[in-house]
C-alpha cells in the first residue's frame, strides 16, 4: 500500500480485529455458534455494521431486542473462550495495513486500540506474528466506555505519549471512525483496501 504519513503525524493507532487482522469471519463463526446457544440471533451484515463493539454490549443488545435478561459478561466469557479455541491457522493478516505497521515499527510509536479484550487481541497479533510491533495494546474494556467513545484511543494515544491531534488511526468499523475522531485523530477508513 502506498500510504503516505501526513504532516505532523507523531504516532499510529490501529483497530485490531478487521483492520490488522482478517479475524472478522472467525469471530463471526464464534458469534454464531455462542449466541445459537443462549437462544440469540447474529446477523452478517450486522455484525459488520458493529464491528469495534465490545462483546459484552453486543450481547446486551442482542437480548434487549428479543426482551431477554441474560448475563452479559457471561455469555461475553464464553464467546471469547470459544473464538480462543479456535485454530489460529485461520488468521491472517490484512496485509495492506500490516505492511504500514511494519513499515513504521522503530520510527513511529504506534498501539492497538480495540473493542476485543486484551487477551483476544494480543492473541490475534500474536497468530500473524506482529504482537511486536506495537508499543500498547488497549482494549475498551480497560479504557472505560466502548467505541464510538473516544476512550479507547485517547488511552491509546496517552500509551504511547503522542497527543491526539498528531495521531493516525486506521479502523475497520463506523463505530472505531466515529471513536478515532471524536479523539481527535486524523483516521484512515481502511474498508476501501480490504476485498472482501
């Protein structure tokens, strides 16, 4: 990919899974089996439309629209151990984007800021061999309110100690664009890059 890093850009931010990795049909499969079991249903296309959502919101979601009462963070745990169970073999990079992480690894600070956990996350990167590269991983979770909140990237942006303003992020979903910029940040929409 022949990306140019704009003027006054200091650091790199990147979604996980969709923009670095191909991970989305995986976890789509993961959603599908979980949710068949709780009684929910998942669609594709908005399952897309969702992307950078956490988990445990999706299934809040999912359950308010049949007028069920479920243990979010529960059937969230159980999706999650599900994808991790997996083989990873199935991953792979999105290459055009990885090829700019790896493109700026030592010249740039960069992180991953994402609407997954922590742990499936750096599991992901780890699969595609690029964990590495990236100076924080950061997950919703941890940063306070999900995507399209801006907390996921503003911590992203504090990990690795570049403002917001100077900072890139590329994401996959609606939800991670409108949370790169409510940040602040210049975004890249990576979707035009992906053939899907």
């Amino acid at each position: 990919m022949n990306w140019a890093l704009p003027l006054g850009c200091r650091g790199l931010i990147f979604d996980c899974d969709g923009t670095l990795v191909d991970s989305m049909p995986l976890h789509y499969h993961a959603w599908v089996t979980v949710l068949r079991r709780h009684n929910l249903d998942f669609t594709e296309a908005r399952f897309y439309q969702w992307a950078g959502v956490p988990v445990d919101e999706i299934v809040r979601r999912l359950a308010a629209e049949k007028g069920l009462t479920v243990d979010a963070k529960s059937i969230a745990a159980e999706r999650d151990a599900y994808f991790h169970s997996l083989p990873t073999s199935a991953l792979r990079p999105v290459a055009a984007v990885v090829d700019i992480a790896r493109r700026f690894h030592r010249h740039l600070p960069m992180a991953v800021a994402t609407g997954s956990t922590k742990a499936s996350a750096e599991a992901s990167l780890r699969a595609i061999g690029i964990l590495e590269l990236f100076d924080a991983v950061i997950s919703s979770q941890e940063a306070g309110r999900p995507k399209p909140a801006p907390d996921v990237f503003l911590m992203a942006a504090e990990r690795i100690a570049v403002t917001p303003r100077d900072c890139v992020a590329f994401e996959d979903g609606d939800a991670g664009l409108q949370a790169a910029q409510a940040a602040g940040m210049r975004v890249v929409d990576i979707r035009p890059w992906l053939q899907r």
